[in-house]
C-alpha cells in the first residue's frame, strides 16, 4: 500500500512528515496544529493524543519509522480507551467500589471522586460550595500508596484541616509546618493535637502556599498524593515561586487533586497552569492548548466546549447540590431594609460628590491617575460610612434574633462597624474571624461560638472562605455590610448552609436606603441566580473578568449623585 508520510517519536513527541494535502487536514482534526506550520509537524504525546492519531492512521496509510514508534502509539490509545471507560463507570457507579473506611462514613459522591482521583491520577473536583470536598480529599488516605499526603491550603485554614483529618482518619498523624525553611520531620516534639510520635513522618503534613517554595525538593523526595485546596492559587504557574513549587512536587506525586468552589476567571494560560500542576501533561504543551483552545484575547474561545472536554477526559469534576441529591435544609435569603443614622453620611457628603464628579469625568489620559485614586478614595469613605451609619442598626437586629434564641453569624468588612457592633452586643461575648487575628485566635473565636460561649460571631466578606464548623452551632447569618460581588456572600452563606447543618437556614441582607447600600443591594439581586447556590454543571467553567477595576466604581459614583439629586 503506498503511504503518504512517516509518524516518528522523539523527545516526548509524535513527528509526523506527510504529503501537503494531509498535513492541512491534519491541521484541521489537530486544533492544537498552528495553521502556520510547515515541514515536520510536532505533537507532545499525551494519551487523548495518541488515541486521535490512532484513528487519523485508519484514513490516511502513515507509515512507523520502527516497530517501537508504532507500539508507543498503541499503547498510549489503548491506556486512553481504558480511561474513558473507567472514568464513565465510575460516574455511572458501576465500578466496583473501594469503601474508603472513614471513622464517619463518606458519601456515595464523594467517594464517585475520590475514586475518579484514584483511577486518573489528578483530578480537579469543582463541587458546589458546602458539599463536602474536603472528605473526597481525605478518601483515598485510606489507601495505603497515597501516604505520604501533602496538603497545600491557605493560612487561615490549616488547622480546620487537620481537624477534619481527626475526624474523618483519626489515625492519621498530622503535622502542619511551622517554618519556610526544612527541618526534620522525624523529630518533631510530641504534640496532643497532632498525635505525632518522636522518629515518626507525619501521614499527612499541612502547609500554606506560602511556604511550600522552601520545601518543594524536600517535600517532592517522598509525598505520594497532593492536595491543593483553592486550587485557583496555582493559576501563576510557574512564574512564581509557589506555582513552581507546586509543580515541582506535582510532576514526582502519584496522585493530584485539586479543590476549588470559587470560579476561575476566563483566562487560559490560568486555566492551563491549574491543570497542568494537577494532571501535567494532560493538556499537551502550553503552545499547543493555546493554539487549539484560546482567542486572540487570550480567554478560552468555547468555554463550555472546554469544560465538557475536562469532564469526558476525567480532568475535572463539577457536582451542584442538586446532582448529589443533598438533602439540604431550606435555605432562605432575606433583603431586609433597615434604618440608618444621617450624621456619619452628611459628614462625608461634600467630599464623596467631589469624588464623584472627578471620577465621572471625561478627560485627558494624564487625569487617568487622578480618577483611579479618587476611585479608590470614594469606594473608601462612602462605603464606611454607609456601614457606620447603619451599624447600631445591624447590633439592635442582631440582639433581637440572639435574644429569640438564635446565635448569629455576622458579616462585615470595616472595623469602626466592627467597633460599633462589639460595643453594642457585648454581653452576649462576640468574637472575630477577620483580617487582624492570628491564625490560632482566629480558630479559638470559632471553638468558642461552636460551643455556645458566644452567640455572635462577626466575621469578615471576604475571610469566610474555607471556614467551616459554624454549621453545627448557627442556622442564622446577617450581613451587616454588603459587597460589589455575589460571589462573596455565597461563600458567607456557605459557612453555614453546608455539609452538616440540619436545620432551616435564613441569611438577612441589611440594606438601608441611603449611602453605597441601594447600589450594592441591586447588584445582588440582579445577580440572584449566583446567589442560589444552584449551578449547572454544564454551564461555563469560567467567571468574566472585570478588567476595568474603576468600571462599578464608577457605576457607584452614577448611582450616588442621582440619589442625592445632583446634576453633574
């Protein structure tokens, strides 16, 4: 038969020389192929590749330099069919079960995820916020080959993680790094609530993004699995040290998985070093995924297209609470309007209309600088004194729902409101989970609201995310101070509408009727359907970026003057 090219192998990749008419139409079935291309065409050897050449030979006779080339593509299409139906029993959970004994059973999902892990290698599970991910996490530490584990999360964490360790695998020792730099995991002191023993490894050593560059050829000598909790950390790649890090543990460890609940903005080469950290490989090389899947921009071309291919590639999972058939409670969010104080708004009215007006003006490039501080200003002050202003407010609601029986899970973002709710609600011992505390008081604040020594618990927008326990103590949460972003106070709401709470949840949102609140207030319920927690697992894997970070601002400053009736 006569042929029409030779297929190679070299350096991790298919070459493949052939005549001019299959060359275009091998560019046409290989998006990934740059239409620029001439000459010998080059494909890194991943097994979804391997297994397209595979079916491009049965059209058009290429013939194998040698025996080996021809059986290095046989196998790597062969490994792709087993995983595409292996990845499909276990979705349709009739593979065999691996029974992952917990000292608290998991759920049938989550094991569907710790096996699909287990199965692929690295998986990036993308569940809903408040499904319990977490467990998929800990699953596979039941099997043996994937101790050592590392867990890399964010600072405020940590210690929620190894409580969830001593829940689920008690008899797992735990150690959460102490510094940047190596020491001798072997002789750690004894330590009560990490249960080490001196001249034992940790089963499972947690750190923070931060410190992993300085442990990365350390930790890459010996850790079989990783887990990358906020996965969107890795989105730097290796451009920065923890992306580097993180890649350098990745590419030695047997199995990957990534857990984030918060949507990745529509930026490729992102997206790409996500995966690439947690299947590397797995997307071909960055050229090749840019060619194949992003525009001109440098955002993913078919979003959608791309999250069906992650999922039928077994690269990704994304669950709603309505998929894993949760039994949730009811979960009800309350706009509710609230009275606020003039004085705190009237004494910032003259500056925030200046601010206003500059900020809306339509001028030169050089006043582009003035316009983005005076943004910034505006947001400042405006904002903090809508807050101020209905603060005693927001403490005398919250006293009537603690008083009914109710403790409270309060949400803000200044401290003088933060202030002005401490004082007001003070003998009922209110503590903090925001940006000041230490990372051990922090977690102190949240035992002592767990076990009713609090009843409030004022915790800031945006340091809600990963906290967990609250559910098991509070049904109510008040949002005190409103945010720009939906996306923000679902994560509030999802410190107690989560995996664990067994009663009816209601979230107030406190608006008053002057200052940023009538603003904010109209995004959020424009934005409702980001608000009810309910996803389609088929819908677009990426959030649009706000490339313009004066654009709501401005929106605000539109918003304030025509409240105040002034014609700009």
């Amino acid at each position: 038969m006569k042929t029409v090219g030779t297929l190679g192998y070299e350096d991790g990749h298919f070459r493949i020389t052939a005549e001019a008419h299959v060359v275009l139409r091998l560019k046409r079935v290989f998006g990934k192929i740059s239409q620029r291309a001439h000459g010998t065409i080059s494909l890194a050897d991943t097994v979804d590749t391997a297994r397209d050449l595979e079916w491009f030979l049965e059209r058009y006779p290429i013939a194998f330099e040698s025996p080996v080339v021809e059986q290095r593509l046989r196998v790597r299409a062969s490994a792709h069919k087993e995983r595409e139906s292996l990845v499909q029993r276990i979705l349709a959970r009739k593979a065999v079960s691996k029974g992952f004994d917990l000292a608290e059973p998991a759920r049938d999902y989550q094991k569907v995820a710790a096996e699909l892990l287990l199965a692929s290698g690295g998986l990036l599970l993308a569940d809903d916020l408040g499904v319990g991910k977490t467990v998929s996490g800990i699953c596979p530490l039941t099997d043996p080959s994937t101790l050592p584990c590392l867990v890399v999360c964010p600072k405020g964490i940590q210690r929620q993680w190894r409580r969830q360790l001593a829940r689920f695998a008690p008899h797992l020792k735990t150690h959460i790094l102490k510094k940047a730099s190596p020491y001798d995991l072997t002789k750690l002191p004894q330590a009560r609530e990490e249960q080490l023993m001196l001249g034992t490894t940790p089963d499972v050593i947690i750190s923070t993004y931060a410190k992993l560059s300085g442990w990365a050829e350390t930790l890459a000598a010996f850790i079989k699995y990783v887990i990358y909790d906020e996965a969107q950390e890795l989105r730097t790649g290796t451009a920065s040290n923890k992306g580097a890090a993180a890649r350098a543990i990745s590419t030695r460890a047997e199995y990957r998985l990534g857990l984030t609940g918060t949507p990745i903005y529509n930026q490729g080469d992102e997206m790409f070093n996500v995966m690439d950290c947690i299947r590397p490989g797995a997307l071909g090389e960055q050229h090749e995924f840019s060619q194949e899947w992003l525009g001109g921009d440098g955002r993913v071309k078919e979003p959608k297209a791309f999250g069906a291919f992650l999922r039928a590639e077994g690269l990704m999972l994304r669950r709603t609470r309505q998929d894993v058939d949760r039994e949730l409670p009811p979960h009800s969010r309350v706009f509710h309007h609230i009275d606020s104080d003039t004085a705190p708004l009237n004494d910032i009215r003259s500056a925030a209309m200046a601010l206003a007006r500059v900020i809306l003006e339509v001028g030169a490039e050089s006043a582009r600088g003035s316009r983005f501080r005076a943004s910034e200003e505006f947001n400042v002050i405006l904002r903090q004194a809508t807050g101020i202003a209905k603060g005693p407010h927001v403490a005398d609601f919250v006293r009537l729902l603690v008083e009914s029986g109710e403790p409270v899970v309060l949400f803000g973002w200044h401290r003088e409101v933060y202030r002005i709710w401490n004082e007001r609600l003070a003998e009922f011992n209110p503590v903090m989970v925001t940006g000041s505390e230490s990372d051990k008081k922090k977690d102190d604040s949240v035992q002592t609201f767990v076990k009713g020594d609090s009843k409030v618990i004022i915790v800031s927008l945006r340091s809600a995310a990963g906290l967990d326990g609250l559910q098991f103590a509070c049904r109510t949460a008040v949002h005190g101070e409103l945010d720009y972003s939906p996306g923000v106070h679902e994560q509030c709401d999802c410190r107690v509408f989560r995996d664990g709470q067994t009663q009816p949840v209601v979230s107030y949102y406190l608006q008053a009727e002057d200052g940023s609140d009538p603003f904010l207030a109209s995004i959020l319920r424009q934005k409702g359907e980001q608000l009810s927690g309910i996803r389609d697992p088929d819908a677009e894997l990426f959030e649009k970026l706000q490339t313009d970070s004066t654009a709501r601002t401005r929106s605000l400053a539109e918003a304030y003057l025509k409240l105040a009736q002034v014609d700009r």
